[in-house]
C-alpha cells in the first residue's frame, strides 16, 4: 500500500497545505517534524538533496522515493486521484 512521509516545519504553509491535502484526499502518510532540530532538518534536507519544506517521499513495498515538496505532491495526488 502507499504512503507518504512527510518531513515538515511548524508555521510552513506549504507543510500544512500538504498534510490537508493528503486528509482531504483520505491517503495515509507520517510526519517528522524537524522544528527545533536545526541540525536533523540541515540533514535531511542533504540527504534528499532537497532546501525547502516540505520533503515528501512516498513509500510503496519498503521501497522509497523521493516525490519533491508541496507542487509536487499535488500534481501526483490530483493526477492519481
């Protein structure tokens, strides 16, 4: 089944616009939020070679790829929807 992880900030819009879409949409997802943790948000964000918030990865069969930020997820979940 798909997933989606989400690593987010507290007060980032486009966070927040990705956690209602994904509820509006009814699909499962977690988030980590890195607020307050300068250093986890400083790595993950070279990890997925990624500078803004949110990170999104969507997880299928313990596999998992990156899909981008908020423009992205969008695009996947109102195609797909």
């Amino acid at each position: 089944m798909k997933k989606y992880v989400l690593f987010i900030k507290e007060a980032c819009p486009y966070c927040v616009m990705a956690v209602e879409l994904l509820e509006e949409k009814n699909l499962e997802y977690d988030t980590i939020n890195v607020n307050g943790n300068v250093i986890l948000a400083q790595q993950v964000k070279n990890a997925f070679n990624w500078n803004t918030f949110p990170i999104v990865l969507e997880q299928e069969n313990d596999v998992s790829k990156l899909i981008g930020g908020f423009d992205s997820l969008e695009g996947i979940v109102i195609n797909d929807g």
